[in-house]
C-alpha cells in the first residue's frame, strides 16, 4: 500500500516535471509519461495492469468522464460559426476519409469484420486538443490556421466518440453492421444523452449560485457530472454523450440563453475560473495516472501490433493531405498547410475509448487497445518531430511537393536558398 501512495506522488511529480520541459524540448508529456509506464509494467514486470483489478475499470471510465465534461466546458459554439466553410468541410472530410481508409486496412490487415475496422478507424481518426494546442502555440502561423486546428481538433473529438461509441454499443450486444442498427443506435444515444443532459445542465446552472454558497462547493459539481453520466447509463441512453452535451451546456448556458432562450426568465449562470481551474487540476491528476496505466498496459512482445499502429499513422498522414490541400483556401500558405497536416496526434480520448473496447470487448478488444495504443504513442512523436521541424524553417520540401496550389510564405523567394538547404 505504502509503495502504491509513494508510486503515485512520484508519477505526479513527474508528470508535472515533462509537462514544464516541453517548453524547452517541444516533447510532449504523453510520450515520457507512457514510458515510464512501460518501463514500470512490460520492461521490468514491477507492475501488472491485472493487480489494479476492478478499480481499472473504475480509474477509465472516471478519466473519460473529465476529459469529456472538460471538452464540453472548453467548447465555443461561437466557433461553429468557422466550422460551416474551411474548418467544418476539413474536418468532415478528414474523419471520414481517415475512419473509411483505416477501417479497410484493419479488415484486411488485422482480419477483424467491418464492425471492428469502422470501429478502429473512428477511434484513430480523432486529433487531441491537449497535444496539439501547446504545439500550435510555439509555432508562427497565421490566426485563421490556428482557429481551423483548434476548431477540427475539437468536433474531430466529438465526431469519434459519437461514432465510436455508436458502433461499440452494436458490437457489445453482438449486432451486425447495418445503416438501421448503427442509426437507432445513434438516436438513442443522442435522444437520451442529449434530453437529459441538457435539461440537467441548465437546472445545475441555475442553482449553481446557491451551491457556491455551500461547502465543498467546487466538488458538488463533480459529483453532479457523474449522476448525469449514470443516469443516462441507467436510462439506456450514453453516458460519454451526455457528459460532453452536458459540459457544453454548462460552458455555453449564456450563449445559448442570448440566441434562443430570451424569452425564458432566468439568471444564465458560468462556470467562474476557480471551478474551471478545479477541473483543469482534476483533468491533470487523470492525464498523469492514465498515460502511465496505459504504458503498463501495453504489450510489447506485440511488435506486429506496434508496426501496424505505425503504418495506420502513416496512411492517417496520407489521407491527411488531399484533405488539407483542397479544403482549405489558396491564401493559406504552403507552410501552414504543412503545419495542419502535423497536426493530427492522438491522445487521452483515443486512449480511453480503446480501454473502454478492451473491457466490452475482450477477444478483439485487446488487439484493437494494443493497436491504437501504438497509434497514440507513434503519432504523438511523429507531430512532436514534425512541428520542431517546421520550427526551425525545415520540411520545406513538404509545402512544395504537397501544396503547390498554395500561396507561397513572405519572402520564400528571397530566402530560398537559405529553406532549401533546411529541406529535410
């Protein structure tokens, strides 16, 4: 028990630690913190994913609930107004070329059905806004570029864990793939979710003020997050959905009183900093813990898994390009473009998604976890690497060769004997 508290606080400390050297190193955390992980379970069998028993189940469902609620919170509706011309057709057509190309190359590489491989592609097609965010923000590039990524990183999340999550309810109960399964389970889920999330989110919101007054207060609102989440469960609708509608809920509630609901008589209330700050630590305490249950979690004797996740990173690239070239304008420069197409890692939602699989499905589960672990760990070095690149005036060749249709940066022509020889 001592060494278990003792392992705890170290993984804390330390994955502070990786989180203040990547302003240094441009290292993301997920990727050291994985590694100790692995170091701890596979490498030296210290820890076994089995000892934590049920309380695994427990720590992924409770990491996917603040992940989600914290999305919803961060999400702007103000943003969708961006997201019906470049960033709203990117993203689109991303996530479905991305979820169609890899869920072919599941079925034929890892012999799973159709399910499965939609399954797997819906999962690796998301892009992590808390990977990308602090990249994005090194990285001189105009503001619309960043509002596109920032706009694609989060629908991108809530396209895969609607869809995942969709598909996942068919697969447990042993459905087969059909356009009618996969869409009532898509309305119940959002009839469900979304009824009582929202009505949950704006009857929270308004007593929010005589809650404040309570002790504990910050907590009463965590708590009330998590009834949301069960009681949808309870109610057969999906929990992952009415946490993050009733997140946004919560971080819109005066938007949406502003644009559709002035007729209503009531004080919108927000979430004020002290309780966002509260669920960034908790969300932080997650990240820290999950990432290194998710390095104990991996099997490395695996390699043919681990080269596959590496190969779906590369066509998730591929796939990436046509989509970055032609649905974008032609006013974006070649470097931007090069920039967008970097910017595809996964992360903590992926992660828990394929632990969630891995619990409702333990045949195929544990291959496809294993699988998109490796999509995670490999994808996050590959934007790391890229985006240090592109740093310092590298990777030129890529703007070239993939965006020539786009406008070429300010003085590329002068400096182009200089960006030549930092090509590669």
């Amino acid at each position: 028990m001592t060494s278990a508290i003792v392992f705890i606080g170290v993984t804390l400390f330390l994955g502070q630690v990786f989180s203040s050297l990547f302003e240094k190193t441009r290292l993301p955390d997920v990727l050291p913190l994985m590694l100790l992980g692995m170091v701890m379970g596979p490498i030296s069998g210290w820890v076994q994913p089995e000892e934590f028993g049920q309380f695994g189940r427990i720590f992924t469902t409770l990491a996917l609930i603040v992940v989600l609620f914290r999305s919803g919170v961060e999400f702007r509706l103000l943003s969708l107004r961006g997201a019906m011309g470049q960033g709203f057709l990117l993203t689109t057509a991303a996530f479905a070329l991305i979820t169609l190309a890899l869920a072919w190359l599941a079925h034929i590489l890892l012999g799973v059905n159709r399910l499965y491989g939609l399954i797997i592609g819906a999962i690796v097609a998301d892009n992590s806004t808390a990977v990308i965010t602090p990249l994005v923000s090194k990285l001189n590039i105009a503001r619309k570029t960043k509002a596109i990524l920032f706009l694609e990183a989060n629908v991108t999340g809530v396209y895969s864990i609607v869809v995942a999550m969709a598909l996942l309810g068919v697969a447990a109960k042993g459905g087969e793939l059909s356009s009618y399964a996969v869409g009532m389970s898509l309305l119940r889920s959002f009839g469900i979710g979304v009824g009582l999330s929202a009505v949950a989110g704006f009857f929270w919101m308004r007593i929010l003020n005589r809650v404040r007054d309570l002790e504990n207060a910050v907590s009463l609102t965590f708590a009330f997050v998590l009834l949301v989440y069960g009681l949808s469960e309870y109610a057969g609708g999906d929990g992952a959905i009415a946490t993050l509608v009733f997140g946004t809920v919560a971080g819109n509630l005066r938007l949406i009183k502003k644009l559709w609901l002035k007729k209503l008589n009531f004080q919108a209330i927000a979430l004020n900093q002290g309780e966002k700050s509260f669920f960034a630590e908790v969300e932080f305490i997650f990240k820290t813990l999950f990432f290194v249950y998710m390095g104990m979690s991996m099997r490395l004797g695996r390699w043919d898994l681990a080269l596959l996740g590496l190969a779906f990173c590369a066509v998730k690239l591929l796939v990436r390009v046509p989509c970055v070239n032609w649905c974008t304008g032609k006013s974006i420069t070649r470097g931007d473009c090069s920039v967008m197409l970097a910017m595809c890692p996964n992360g903590l939602v992926s992660a828990v998604l394929a632990a969630i699989i891995a619990q409702q499905l333990p045949e195929e589960g544990a291959v496809i976890q294993d699988v998109i672990y490796s999509v995670i760990f490999f994808s996050v070095l590959l934007s790391g690497f890229m985006a240090f690149r592109l740093e310092k005036g590298g990777l030129q060749w890529i703007g070239r060769v993939f965006f020539a249709r786009h406008a070429q940066p300010a003085g590329s022509e002068k400096n182009g004997s200089q960006t030549e020889s930092q090509g590669l």
